[in-house]
C-alpha cells in the first residue's frame, strides 16, 4: 500500500504519479503530472482525491494537496460532535471507546496516547474519530480558530497544528511511541498558550 499524500492514511494500491516519490525539495504546483507523471486516477478511500482528476480538473484550476487537505480536515471537524463541560469525564469516555476498538491498531495507539495525556483532560477538548485525534483549545467552536489534529499510521504519529479554521498548517511532526507524550506536550502548550499540567483532573464519583 501507498500513503495518501493528502491524509497520510494508508489507502492508495498503486503509486499517485509515475514519479513518486516526489524529488526531495521540488516545490509541486497542481497539475502534479506536470512534473510527476501519469497520474494513477485513483480515488483516496478516506480522503477521496482523486490523483489527477482534483489536481487537475480542465474547467478550473486544480487544487493542492494542501489546499484539498484544509478543506477536508474542516468538513471532518463539522462532523465530530461538540462537547461542552465535563471535560475529564469526556476525555476517559475517548480513551474507552478507542480501547474498545480491539481489532484496529490505530484506535489502540490512539488509546495509549490519550491515556498518557490525561494530564490535559480538563485544559483541552479532545475529539476524535476511529483513526484520529482533534485537540482544541475549551470555548473555541467550529470552525476552530486552532487545532491540533494526530493521527496514527504504521508504528508513526502525526501532528499537524493547524491554524486560521484550519486554512493554515502551522507547525507539523511525526514521531514514534516512545516520544510521543513529549511531542504532544509541546503541540498541546502551542496551542494553549499554557504550561505542562501537573496531574491530570480526577473523575468525581
Ligand atoms: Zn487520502
């Protein structure tokens, strides 16, 4: 399988372009095939880019993977619900239907973070889907001026800050498990404008 270049999940059976990887440090400009190639026509099952066909439709300018992306990580937004209060109660809820996902390496993963982060749980909103994780600052609604969004593919985590209701990635990495609380701690305080929590907020009973 090939990673979707636009929502790094691993959907694609064939390469995007005859050329691909992309040569390190050519800035792409849409149509990709100008400069990669015969594009595959596939569509992205998650995303649904369609190599060749997005980047380059003939009756208006293509789009970016990074302009398509924007677009489609703010639809994904719309569509997560909006918690309000309760905020550690909500976040042990995540971290439990995660858990119970048993049979799909990436919600585990996502589990493990979440659970490893509960320091956070009553100074961000987390929101999230089977595969991905979205971060919040509390009181910001959609579309959400900041967001941190993670993702898990193969062993790696994602981060990507996005800033400007998404229109902007502002800062961007990708780690192992090992490293993974640290570098979540270092996106959470960007995004909060706060510091590391001490302990993470006990659930009343
Ligand atoms: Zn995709």
């Amino acid at each position: 399988m090939f990673t979707c270049p636009v929502c790094n999940f691993a959907t694609l059976t064939r390469p995007p372009y005859e050329t691909w990887p992309p040569p390190p440090k050519v800035p792409l400009r849409p149509p990709y095939e100008d400069q990669l190639g015969t594009p595959s026509y596939e569509e992205c099952s998650v995303c649904r880019f369609e190599f060749g066909a997005e980047d380059n439709p003939g009756t208006r300018p293509g789009q970016s993977f990074e302009e398509y992306r924007a677009e489609w990580l703010s639809k994904r937004q719309l569509r997560t619900s909006e918690p309000d209060g309760d905020h550690p109660e909500k976040w042990a809820a995540l971290t439990g239907r995660f858990e119970s996902y048993e049979s799909v390496p990436a919600a585990q993963a996502t589990a493990a973070l979440l659970r490893r982060a509960a320091k956070w749980n009553d100074h961000v909103i987390a929101r999230g889907s089977m595969h991905d994780l979205l971060f919040t600052r509390i009181g910001d609604e959609f579309p959400f001026e900041e967001s941190l969004r993670v993702s898990w593919t193969d062993g790696i985590y994602e981060f990507l800050l996005l800033a400007k209701q998404s229109r902007l990635v502002a800062a961007a990495d990708k780690c192992r498990a090992p490293n993974a609380e640290d570098v979540l701690d270092s996106f959470l305080v960007q995004l909060t404008g706060g510091d590391v929590p001490a302990a993470p907020s006990a659930l009343d009973d």
